[in-house]
C-alpha cells in the first residue's frame, strides 16, 4: 500500500511548460534516487489478538528493488503505568505480539534498530471499533461489489477496512494422473498431489476509509470495500473476502486519506513527498528522518463472506495464462510414456480406453492442467464448503 506513494514529478517544468502553451507529452526525467526511509507497518488489537508489525524500507525511484525488510529491530510497547511487552521477530521484518491492553490507558511504541537509531510514537489511545453489522455484495454490469455497513458513535468516527482475500479456481483440463519414472507407468495421483482444484489469495489491499461523522445517527450504509470486475477468476467456483474494521483516530484518518491519494494517483505531480507524509512516529534523534506509517491501536471488528459462483450464475471466466489451452488428440501409447509425459511440461489428461483395454492417453500442456503452478492446492484451515 505504501510504496506507490514513492513516485513523484517534480512540477515546475509542467508549470512552464503549460504558460507557454506547448501540448506535447510531459516525460521528466527523474534521477535515480534512494530515500531509503523506514515504513511501519500495522495495527495493535487489544484483545488477546496477534497484532503484527512490519518494518521495510522506501525502494529507489525507478530502482528494480521495491521491498526491503528491516530485520533485527527491538521493538516494545510501553504502558504509561510503566508496564512493557516485547514483540517478537517471526520472519524478516515481521514482528508480532499477543496481549490484554487496557483501553483506559495509554501506550508509546518503541522501535530500536541494529544501527541504534530510535523512534518512539505519539501517545497510542486504543478506540473499540463498532461490530459489522451488514455485509454482501451487488451485481452491477460491470461487476460485483462487496460493501460493508456499520455504524459509529462518539468515540468511533473514523474507519480503516483491511481485507484477504481467498479464491478457489480450476485449470481448463485438470490431470488426476501422472506418470511413475518408476513403474514407467500412469498412475492416479494421491488426495493431496491432486492439480485439480487450488487456492489463490490476495493481501495487497487498497486503503478503504469513511467517516462516520458524514452521516445521519453516524450510519455507514454499504461501503464499497471490494469490487470484483466482470471475467475475474476470482469468482470461478468460491470466493472468501475476510474483512478487518478498525476505528482509528481524525490524525490517522488524515494520514491513510493522504496515503490513499498517493497510490491511487501513483504519485501525481502534487503528491507529497515521502518526507512530508507525517506519521506518528518520530527518531528520537532529530537530525535522522521520521518513519513513514501511523500505528494505531485498539479493537477491530471482522467478518468473513463467501460468494459461490451459482449466486452469479453466469459468470463467465478469462484468465490469460489459460488462453490458447487445448488437449492433444493423439493418443499416446505405453510405449511412449517416458519420452512423452517424463519431461515437465506435458501430462496425461484423459484416458483413452477400447472396450476394457487401455490404450494410452491423451495429453495437455502442464500448465492447462497444473493448478499448482497459479496457487495452493493446500485447503485453506478456515475455508468453509
């Protein structure tokens, strides 16, 4: 969500360029430059939730490299009353922490890293977010929209929405089969080496926010979080979107708004500077950059929603890494097992059979058949049929 925010145009040649009425296309040229300024990442949940915060860095402008993780950082989240609770690192710049945090308290996150540069944040007031009190989707004809509705009060006004998303798809000619360098032979595939059927997902969320304050009795009434559009996989056969709410506060709010312009608009001309982003957290030591990110802090609310393909019906499905996709007439013959289905991109699909004889099967390229290769054939633990 956040790197997108990295690209910028510096506006003075536009400016020029638009006082002496030339038209042609603008292209800057921009420097290949290196903020590398920290990002933090995440939300504390109060209530004996993990909460999880990540620490990366800014990438180059126009630098192949878009991600890097801040490893070995010490990170604690110290109670006015004195108390504090360690995160603990879980993967390179993943750091994570379960508790029972007071909501009448007030809390500072502290972030020491390897280079000993500190940041410590704002006060952190946790805010419970109201419940999800409705949650489904409408058709359109350009697609389908998921929308939630809540409702806020007075210590609730500003909302955040996070979401996963978690779809289960086919390949065109899904293989039960494979072939056995070992027995020289086609076998059926075991329950858990089946290609048939997968699982893909998405984490990448565009940043959703509203204030309740903009409405009668503070009433948020289907809000689009999701839209799915028409030939999307991700509609195929199942679809699960669990959904996050959190409330947060007017500064954050300001903050993820400015945020959201920033990706939305891929960095237009006058787009802030990474620089000028204000978070809230601070180095401790004046002369190093601030962070950019807002943590914020408090209890959300979840709900999760399934849509089947059979409440869309029709829905039709184009997903290019399937064009061109077809089964081979030929049939293929034991004897040209090995050499046709040992290598890794052709597999057998379909069985061919004359009376109770086998003669051989017909084959598919692997990725028309392979659902592995897109996804994980690996059932979800939450997933529900």
């Amino acid at each position: 969500m956040v790197k997108k925010s990295y690209y910028f145009f510096w506006c003075l040649p536009v400016i020029l360029s638009l006082l002496s009425g030339c038209r042609d296309p603008f292209e800057p040229e921009i420097r290949f430059s290196d903020f590398n300024l920290l990002v933090v990442e995440g939300f504390i949940e109060t209530g004996s939730e993990e909460s999880i915060l990540k620490l990366s860095r800014t990438g180059p402008i126009r630098g192949e490299e878009e991600f890097r993780v801040e490893s070995g950082a010490m990170i604690s989240l110290n109670a006015e009353s004195g108390e504090r609770w360690d995160f603990i690192e879980i993967e390179p710049g993943m750091y994570s922490l379960t508790g029972n945090f007071d909501h009448d308290k007030t809390y500072r996150l502290q972030i020491l890293l390897n280079n000993n540069h500190e940041y410590l944040s704002d006060p952190l007031i946790p805010i419970e977010s109201p419940e999800i009190s409705d949650m489904g989707f409408n058709r359109n004809e350009d697609g389908v929209q998921i929308y939630v509705s809540t409702q806020g009060n007075q210590e609730a006004v500003h909302f955040l929405w996070g979401y996963e998303e978690t779809w289960m798809f086919r390949p065109p000619f899904p293989s039960p089969y494979f072939y056995n360098p070992d027995t020289k032979d086609i076998e059926f595939r075991k329950p858990e080496d089946q290609v048939g059927r997968c699982w893909s997902e998405n984490k990448v969320n565009r940043i959703v926010l509203e204030n309740s304050g903009r409405f009668t009795n503070n009433i948020i009434n289907q809000k689009e979080v999701v839209f799915i559009p028409n030939l999307s996989e991700k509609l195929m056969q199942r679809y699960s979107l669990n959904i996050r709410q959190m409330a947060i506060s007017r500064e954050a709010f300001e903050f993820w708004e400015i945020m959201r312009k920033n990706t939305e608009d891929i960095g237009g001309i006058f787009s802030p500077l990474p620089s000028l982003i204000r978070g809230n957290i601070h180095a401790v030591n004046t002369s190093h950059p601030d962070p950019i990110g807002f943590v914020s802090m408090g209890k959300s609310g979840k709900k999760r929603l399934y849509i089947n393909v059979q409440e869309l019906t029709p829905w039709q499905v184009f997903i290019p890494d399937y064009t061109g996709c077809a089964i081979n007439n030929d049939t293929i013959p034991p004897q040209f097992y090995e050499l046709e289905f040992g290598g890794p991109n052709f597999v057998p699909v379909v069985e061919v059979v004359e009376v109770l004889t086998i003669l051989g099967y017909q084959g598919a390229p692997r990725r028309c058949a392979d659902c592995t290769l897109r996804g994980s054939n690996v059932r979800p633990d939450f997933w529900e049929d």
